[in-house]
C-alpha cells in the first residue's frame, strides 16, 4: 500500500518537477546571458578609458564615444533578444505541461473517484456514537458473609 501511494505521489508531483526544471534551466540560461553581458561590458568600458585616455584630440575622443555607445547598444540588443529567446522557450514548454495536466484533469472521473472514499472515517465520532465505556458495579455481599459478620 505504501508503494502504490508512493507512486501515485510521485505521478502527481510530475508536474510540479517539470516546472520546477523549466524554470531552473531559464534561470541559469538567464544569468548566464547577464553575467557575460556584465563582464564584457567592464572590459570594454576600461578598453574604452584607455582608449579616450590615449587621445590628443577631441573630436577623435568623441568618434570613440559614439563608437562605444553605438557597439554596446548592438550587445545590449543582441543579450535582450537572447533573454526573451530563453523566456519564450520557457513560457512554451510551461504551456505545454499545463496543458498536459489539464488534459489528465478533464479525463479523470472524479465523481467515480470520490463515490469510493469514506469521508466518515476521518470524522471523529460524536459523544452519541461513542461504545459506552463499561462500568464496573460492586455487588452486594453474600448473605452468609453478612450474617458472619455480625
């Protein structure tokens, strides 16, 4: 009994697993985008001061600064592009488990199911619907015994 309620649990929660692994993988997928986003965009910011520190001109500091904005908005578009990738990937393999369930919840015959449980059993009984606790009486003692007594 304990190993068929096992692997119904187990059925249940296969599901909730499934999403659990989806949104994992999203995530890591997302800060993986991030952190490579975050450290490229460090080093070309120092690449970039060296860059305008190297500069006699200002018109040619100027050029690089365009150049800069311009090459990390590319990166920042190319990284944002990838996230919503990453997250629409996500939002499909969601869907499709949701939908999965709600195929299994529309098939299953709950009526059925719910006809074989005793909810009865889990109520606790009612002072009325108690055994009566037995009760011991003490009996009169035996004539003789009264009658020696005296």
């Amino acid at each position: 009994m304990y190993n068929e309620m096992m692997k119904t649990f187990k059925e249940q929660m296969a599901p909730f697993n499934t999403i659990a692994e989806i949104n994992k993988k999203t995530a890591e997928k997302l800060i993986e985008l991030q952190s490579a986003y975050a450290a490229e965009l460090v080093n070309a910011g120092l690449a970039q001061f060296k860059a305008l520190t190297e500069t006699k001109e200002p018109k040619a500091a100027f050029d690089l600064q365009i150049s800069f904005f311009k090459e990390m908005e590319n990166k920042l578009t190319s990284v944002a592009e990838e996230e919503l990738a990453a997250i629409s990937t996500a939002r499909e393999e969601l869907t499709s488990v949701f939908e999965d369930s709600l195929k299994t919840l529309a098939e299953t015959d709950y009526a059925k199911e719910m006809a074989a449980f005793d909810i009865s059993k889990l109520v606790p009984a009612t002072e009325a619907e108690k055994p009566a606790a037995k009760t011991t009486t003490r009996k009169a003692p035996a004539p003789k015994a009264a009658a020696a007594a005296e």
